[in-house]
C-alpha cells in the first residue's frame, strides 16, 4: 500500500525558515518524480516544487522560487522541501503527492498534510 | 501560465441528479495531460480521473471525463450522497508545469 506522510509543520515567524520532510513507503520511491502542492486556509491547490525520481531535476513555482529548496534521499524514501524567507502569504497545508507517469503527469497518492503557519 | 477556470463556482443539486462540471484552460492542453481531483473537508485531495477520460483506481463508473482542447468537463452520473465535496481540474504544461483550477464545490440542495 502506497503511504505518504508529511511532518515538520508548525508555527514560524515571518523570515524564518521550516524543514518538511515525507516518509514514502509502499512503491520502490526512486522510480517516481514527487511534488509538492500548497493549500491556503480555505482556498484552491498550489503546485510548489518538484522533483525528478532520481533528484536530477527541480522545479519551482515562481511564488517560492529563490525561498524554497525541495531534495529527495532515495536511500531513505524521503522527500524534503526547506523553506527559507517565509512569507505570511506561505501558511498552507503543504502536501506531498506522488507524480504519476511522463505519459500523464498527475498526482496518484497524496499525504495528509501538514499545516505550516507563518505568523509573528 | 495555462490559467484553469472551473464553473460554476458552486453547484447545488440533490441525490441522484446528474452534476456537470466545467474545467477551461486559457490555451489549449494536451488530453493526456488533464486530470480531477475530489476533496473532502479536512482531507487530501484524491484523484478521479486522469488522462482527461480515464477513471483511477477504485473510482465507481458513476463518474466520467471529457474533453478537449480548451474545455474539458467532468459528469457525475448520478450523485450519491458521499459525493459532495470539491473538485479540483489539474493540467501539466509549460511554466508553471502544474496549475489547478480554482475549484467547484458540489453541495447538497
């Protein structure tokens, strides 16, 4: 059974940076590129940052290009994202979403969530 | 940015109508590269369809995709009362890779 689970959340004051991690399991986790996908209190999903299955390649949204680096460790099935320069406009539940295949380019499993809040 | 528009904003209808949601890309997008996502309160988002028609796993017949081009929509044949929720429309393609719409919610009438 695929397993996604975020941690690292919390409460942090503008300018301060977080570490999100997610424990994969389930799926042989190098095989997959990996996203991670931002939800506002009460508004829409946000892409945030990707990642090729064997950590060669990155993408950013520009809202947190130059702000956030997302990494993966596939020794340790884990996918990180550390933020840096956090904005109010930043507090979301950030998820981690498996990134299905090159053909069709979707979000197969998801995790819960964790709920990053930014505020002094 | 491929921008998503979804309609309407909010749709009520009752048990065992038929909902029809709407998904509008501002440029055209690849049919294999458009996919649906349903979301409860308090949950992640769990995918339906991708490739524009193709249902996930586990997803019941109940739910279909069409489209093309710039206009895709999603069908619910008949609603059951666990399908009230929201429901996201995903596209991947040029910078940003990824944009979702804005969502419709399905709400009970």
């Amino acid at each position: 059974e695929v397993q996604l689970l975020e941690s690292g959340g919390g409460l942090v004051q503008p300018g301060g940076s977080l570490r999100l991690s997610c424990a994969a399991s389930g799926f042989t986790f190098s095989s997959y590129a990996m996203s991670w996908v931002r939800q506002a209190p009460g508004k829409g999903l946000e892409w945030v940052s990707g990642i090729s299955g064997s950590g060669g390649s990155t993408s950013y949204a520009d809202s947190v290009k130059g702000r956030f680096t997302i990494s993966r460790d596939n020794s340790k099935n884990a996918l990180y994202v550390q933020m840096d320069s956090l904005r109010d406009d930043d507090t979301a539940v950030y998820y981690c979403a498996r990134r299905y295949a090159d053909t069709t380019r979707h979000f197969d499993y998801w995790g819960q969530g964790t709920l990053v809040t930014v505020s002094s | 940015e491929i921008v998503l528009t979804q309609s309407p904003g909010t749709l009520s209808l009752s048990p065992g109508e038929r909902a029809t949601l709407s998904c509008r890309a501002s440029q055209s997008v690849s049919s294999s590269y458009l996919a649906w996502y349903q979301q409860k309160p308090g949950q992640a988002p769990r995918l339906l369809i991708y490739g524009t028609s193709s249902r996930a796993t586990g997803i019941p017949d109940r739910f279909s995709g069409s489209g093309s081009g710039t206009d895709f929509t999603l069908t619910i044949s008949r609603l059951e009362p666990e399908d009230f929720a929201v429901y996201y429309c995903q596209q991947y393609g040029s910078s940003p890779p990824y944009t979702f719409g804005q969502g419709t919610k399905l709400e009970i009438k």
